[in-house]
C-alpha cells in the first residue's frame, strides 16, 4: 500500500496528460502518514464527462471512537450508519467544487431517505467506518488537472472524514436519537404478531407529507397529529422510551371510510411505509407495519404470467384459461387479482388497498348490478365476497379505504372512520347499518382457494443487450432496464429509494448467474434465497464495491420479475 504523499507526487507528474493516463490508479490504494485513513480507487471514468470514478475512504475507529451503544445491535448500527450518510451527504455539497470541464471536482454520496435502511453507501467495519463515494477526477479540457487531483483526493477527503466520521466532532444527542429510535420502532414491529396486529400508529404521528414528491413531514403547524380512539388504543413497550399508546389495527378486516380529503389515503399511505422504520423529525418514527404487509392496486397495462387468478375470474370471454393466466396487457381487474395472488405467492400477510387507485368491478358488485347482469355472464367474483374466505383460509388480513360504499360493512371487523384527520371508531353503527339494508347482502365464499406456486423459466430472464452479457440499469426509482426489457415499476409504492431499485435489478442478475432461477427452484425458494443473502451481505449481489445499493423486501423482487414481459413459468 503507497502513501497519500506517493499518490500526490504521482498526481502532479501526470499533470496535463492525457485523461487516460488516470487508468493507471484503478485498483489502488493509499494511506495517510498516521495509518488511520485510507483511500481504495476502485473504477476510473473515462473521461471528465463520463459518469464519476468509485471511491472508497475509510477512517479506522482507533479515531473515529464511536461508543459501543451507538453500534451495539443491529438495528442501531443502521441507523448509525444512515445518519452518518447524511452527514457526509451534507459534506459533499460543501466539498464539492468545479474544478475544471465536466464532472471535475464533484464528490457525491448515495444519500439516504426518510427510511432508515441498511444501505452500502457508508458502511460500519470492524475495523474502520467505510464510504463509498463518486469523484469526478478533475481535468482541463480532457487533460489531467493534477494539481487539482491532489488538492481533493490528498487533502480534501482526509479532511472531510475528520470532519463527518469521528464520534466528538458530532451531535452526540441526534446519534443517540437516530439509534434509539430505530432500535424502538424494530421493538414495536416486533411485538405486532404477539399481539395479533397488523400496525401501530403511536398518538402524536404525523402522516401528512409535505407534498407528493416530497416525503418530508407537513409542517407540524397546519398538520393535525395522529390520536387513537380509546376503543381501539393499545400500549406498547419500547427499550428506550418505555411505553406508547397509539392506534392499534387488529388481524382481521379493517376499513377506513370518512368524507373526502379527511386524510384515508394519508394513513393507508404511512401504512404501507410502516414496513421500514423512519428517521427522527419524519413525524412517522412509530408507525410500523407488518413485513409482510403489501400494497395492492389496480395496474391495467401490465404484463401477466401463468397466474391462478381463478379465485376472482373465471369464464372470461374467448376461454382464457384463468387458472394459469397469462397476458400481456391486463385490465384494471385483472390486474388487480394477479397482483393480490402474485403477493400471496410472495408471502404477504396483510393486503392494502386504497379505493382510489382500485378496480371498482373488482372491489364490489351492487345488488342493481347482481340483478342486470347474470352472475353467469359476471367472470368477477368481487373482492368483498373473498375478503373473510381470505382470512378465514389463509389468515391474510385486509386494511381497506372505502369511502364510496358500504357494501363491506357486513364483511368487516372494525371500521375507522377519518374525521378532519383523527380516527373514529365506527365499528358499532357500521355493523348496525349493515345488518338494517341486509337485502343489500354480500355473496360470501367460504373458501378462498390454495395460491399458485410457479417456477420461473431462466432462459426468459435474459439481462443480454446487443453484445453485452449483461446490461441492467435504472434510471429512476420506478424503472430496471433489464437486457432488453423494460421492467415498469412505478405502481410498487413500497420501494421507496431507487438504491432498492437498483439492488433489485443486481439480484435479478445475480440469481440468473449463481443458478438461482434454474428452472427446478419456485419463485418462494429463489425470493428465500436472495433474501437471506441479502441479509447477511447486500455486497455479495455485486462484483466490486458499489455505494449505490440499499436492502429491498421478497415482494418488491418477486413484483419486478413478475412485471418482466418476457417472464415465463410454469406451475409447480
Ligand atoms: P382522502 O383519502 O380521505 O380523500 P387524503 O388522505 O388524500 O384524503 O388527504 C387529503 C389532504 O389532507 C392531503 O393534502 C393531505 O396531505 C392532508 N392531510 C392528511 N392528513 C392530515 C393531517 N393529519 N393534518 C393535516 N393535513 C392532512
Ligand atoms: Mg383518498
């Protein structure tokens, strides 16, 4: 291992080459006269225009000194590890400069979002905290700026990893923040099954976002905080604040009904987020969700590959056989029904769905409607006569916002009514209600039927494009481009940072290349095996050390190869 000083005097001797003659550090690594700071050059840009080199800095804990409690469990070190990213993302505007034509002089993190997940952008060792950064090298024109080169990669990077990873340097109150709240949110999630919960949502909440592409909090003056009706209040322990009350939503079949824009979607919303934990200061730190719960929408367009939606269509027009259904431009309801079987399939244990953005034919039929039309003629068979068989048979749970109808008061357990933000219970004079206009009854069917299993075929998930063996890339959040498919990802609501996506499409890869999909393994034992991998080491789905992955869930990988266009299957 060279020296920082090595590498300077390197920097200025190839000053005003040519930007090739930057390859030569690839593969490099250099160290401060103290020992305690290194940096690992991993992947050189082409040229100044091109995307930014991969770097790696790591400071040794012999002086970044964090205290055992603020890394001690797992749950802790993620948060460490998160709120340091956002600290070194803060560095990085300040030690960013333009130091010449193009990317020059830029130094860039992966930097996090609201929810806090275990990432590979800042990375806490055994030995050292590890960043992973992108650095444009500087040039003048296309020619090396080596004066500029040693000024950000000798002496920039040093210093702001004394500035952003030593324990002293920082606010020691917001570490200790960020990882007892991580630590108390895993606590709460934790002890939902126990106590028979599908979510928490803690008195004080704030759900509201500031806007619809802005994940921060309302400010806390225009929004109303979050208290649970007494009826439906539970309390719950948490190692580092004791306890809390808040709403608990039970096992079963919830709705959420209440006048327009009294805040359904918001909560449904902070629901389906509930699954990750939250940074301090989001207003969700202590609504948690199920892991398994998983968001359900309409989705017509999509691709459909050899599922069983049998348990909602049958006798479609043209015998389309709907107990291994396949299309390549469903409709909103038969969308809809692959999209819960396909969750089933993955795991889910508890469905969300919000009226706003489902099939109407799918959720309900009217008694007007039983009557014009045969139920012969109907290939539906409604959501609200198989939400209890749903349960009842597999123990799936539904939370639904209904505002628009009635017809799934006889179905539900509890209904929660929104009033000017705050939640009612309604239970009581839903069920009245219900039982008065029993003419208006539900066709219930007792039994839900066994989910399908299927085993994807490899040769129909191909990461080939043109000559590259393999070229998957996403350009944002919602979007894989695998091989020569587009992978449309923009109705999974639950992949909230597009570093997930980007992880998403490397497993995809990395399952095809280690044999994973082999055309023997079910979808359930290929999303087991990646998942426990992942777990362990989220590295271990690339080659080389990217900074730009974060941990996704079994649901949100098994809805991307499930929206692949070119996915086949067959039944196991
Ligand atoms: P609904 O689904 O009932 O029609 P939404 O959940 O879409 O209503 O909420 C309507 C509006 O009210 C949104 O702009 C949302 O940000 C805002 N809102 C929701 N909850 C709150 C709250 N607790 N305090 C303040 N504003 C809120
Ligand atoms: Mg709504």
């Amino acid at each position: 291992m060279n020296t920082l000083e090595y590498l300077r005097n390197d920097l200025r001797r190839i000053d005003g080459r040519g930007y090739p003659a930057y390859k030569d550090l690839r593969g490099n690594c250099y160290i401060s006269s103290d020992a305690t700071f290194e940096l690992h050059i991993d992947h050189v840009q082409g040229d100044p225009f091109a995307a930014p080199s991969h770097i790696r800095i790591r400071l040794a804990h012999s002086i970044t000194a964090f205290p055992d409690w603020s890394h001690s469990s797992k749950s802790r070190r993620i948060a460490l590890e998160n709120y340091l990213a956002h600290i070194v993302a803060n560095a990085c505007r300040k030690f960013s400069s333009q130091a010449g034509s193009g990317k020059s002089g830029l130094i860039d993190i992966d930097a996090p979002c609201q929810e806090v997940i275990a990432r590979t952008a800042l990375l806490y060792l055994d030995e050292a905290i590890e960043v992973r950064l992108n650095l444009g090298l500087p040039a003048r024109g296309r020619r090396i700026a080596g004066r500029e080169a040693a000024r950000i990669l000798c002496d920039d990077l040093h210093q702001m990893a004394l500035e952003t990873l030593i324990f002293d340097q920082l606010d020691k109150d917001e570490i200790q923040s960020a990882v007892e709240t991580n630590e108390d949110a895993d606590a709460l999630r934790d002890q939902l099954k126990n106590h028979k919960l599908l979510a928490f949502v803690a008195d004080g909440s704030i759900l509201p976002r500031r806007s619809g592409i802005d994940q921060r909090p309302l400010d806390s003056d225009s929004a109303v905080p979050f208290q649970a009706p007494s009826s439906l209040a539970v309390t719950l322990d948490t190692p580092n604040r004791g306890t809390i009350t808040g709403l608990g939503i039970p096992e079963g079949i919830t709705l959420i009904v209440g006048g327009g824009f009294h805040g359904k979607s918001t909560l449904l919303n902070a629901l389906e987020r509930g699954v990750y934990n939250h940074r301090p200061q989001d207003g969700r730190e202590f609504v948690v969700t199920r892991p398994d719960a998983v968001k359900i929408r309409a989705e017509d367009g999509r691709s459909i590959s050899g599922v069983d939606i049998s348990p909602f269509i049958n006798n479609l027009p043209h015998q389309n056989d709907t107990t291994a259904f396949s299309t390549e431009n469903a409709s909103g309801s038969t969308s809809q029904a692959a999209n819960i079987i396909e969750a089933l399939e993955s795991g889910a244990d508890t469905l969300l769905i919000d009226e706003d953005i489902a099939a109407t034919n799918f959720m309900i039929r009217d008694q007007r409607m039983q009557e014009l039309v045969e139920a012969d003629k109907e290939p539906i068979t409604p959501f609200v006569s198989k939400v209890r068989a749903l349960f009842s048979d597999l123990g799936v749970s539904s939370i639904l916002v209904m505002g628009g109808s009635g017809d799934y008061f006889p179905v539900a357990d509890r209904v929660i009514c929104m009033d000017h933000y705050l939640p009612e219970d309604l239970s009581t004079k839903a069920k009245q209600i219900a039982e008065k206009y029993q003419t208006s009854f539900v066709d219930e069917c007792k039994t839900f039927g066994s989910p399908s299993r299927r085993c994807p075929h490899p040769a129909s998930i191909d990461p080939r494009r043109g000559r590259r063996e393999v070229s998957v890339k996403s350009r944002d959040i919602h979007q894989i481009q695998f091989g020569e498919q587009d992978i449309d990802l923009s109705a999974l609501t639950q992949i909230v940072s597009s570093s997930q996506t980007r992880a998403i499409g490397a497993a995809l890869v990395y399952a095809r290349q280690e044999s994973i999909i082999d055309g023997k393994n079910g979808l359930t034992e290929i999303l087991d095996l990646i998942c426990t991998k992942i777990e362990t080491n989220l590295d271990s789905l690339s080659q080389g050390y990217r900074g730009d992955l974060a941990v996704f869930r079994r649901h949100e990988l098994a809805a991307a190869l499930n929206r692949l266009r070119t996915l086949k299957v067959s039944p196991l």
